[in-house]
C-alpha cells in the first residue's frame, strides 16, 4: 500500500470528506494514518484521555461498556469496514467512556485529533466537512448504543 495515496483514495470515498477540493483532502490526509491491528488489540480504553478518530477499512472492531455489578464488559456496537469511531472525544473534549477493540484482524485509518482539530481551524471547508461526517457518526453510534443498552437491561431483567 502507498500510504498517501491509499489515504486519499479512502477519504474520497467518505461522506462529506469526498466533496472536497484537492488541497482540502490533502490537508485532511496529513492528519491521518494507517494502522493495522490483530484480534484483540486496543485502539482506547475507558477514561483515556484521547481525541483521535478512527474508520475501520477492512477487519472488524467492537465497543465495549463494563457495566456496574456485572463481572465482564458487554459489548454494546460491532463496527465493520466504512465505519467511524471516537468521534464523541474529539467533539466533545471528554475522556473516552467505552473501550474498543479489534474482534479480528483490522486496517484502520487513524486521525490524530489534535492534528484533525487544528486543519478543521486552518480552513473553513474541511472544518464544516469533518463537523458534519462526525457529528452524524457520533448520533448513528450513540443511536445505536442506545438500543443495545435497553436489549441488554431487557436481558438481565
């Protein structure tokens, strides 16, 4: 893989990110890598104190919540390949309150999010393209969470 390129090529074809001239999608590139990772490795854990996105391009990656008097970690949201995540940290200052994890074998693009943060301040159209492609990822996500949340207490009810 040609990193710059592959990145390019991987943010062209991304809601909101796509529309975007040249320089915009370069600027956008230069906050972003690619990481891979094996089954069971860690991208965050609960109160990190982290702002990086991450979109999975190829593997599986799963969010998890310990929650309070239960002995393991319930996984609430399975993310797979064109999905976002981490976006609530970077939109909101706060320290990661989940965990994920790789359930296979992962290709991710990983934003550095005070570099993301910065181009977002640097130009005006990348700002308003990122804002919107996280803050609909944050809403689908915490949507989703949501209902996992009450199929799991319906559970153990």
């Amino acid at each position: 893989m040609n990193g710059g390129s592959d990145i390019v090529g991987i943010l062209r074809g991304m809601p909101f990110l796509g529309e975007l001239d040249d320089e915009a999608v370069s600027a956008v590139a230069s906050t972003a890598a690619l990481a891979s990772a094996a089954e069971g490795d860690v991208f965050y854990r609960e109160d990190e104190d982290s702002y990086d996105v991450y979109f999975v391009v190829s593997g599986i990656v799963a969010i998890w919540l310990e929650l309070p008097n239960y002995e393991r970690y319930s996984e609430l949201l399975t993310l797979r390949s064109g999905s976002l995540f981490g976006a609530l940290s970077f939109l909101d200052g706060a320290r990661r309150d989940m965990r994920t994890t790789a359930r296979e074998r992962s290709l991710v693009l990983r934003f550095d999010g005070p570099l993301l943060k910065a181009a977002c301040a640097s130009d005006q159209k990348v700002g308003r393209a990122v804002y919107q492609l996280l803050g609909a990822t944050a809403a689908r996500n915490a949507r989703d969470i949501s209902i996992e949340m009450r199929n799991l207490m319906a559970e153990r009810a």
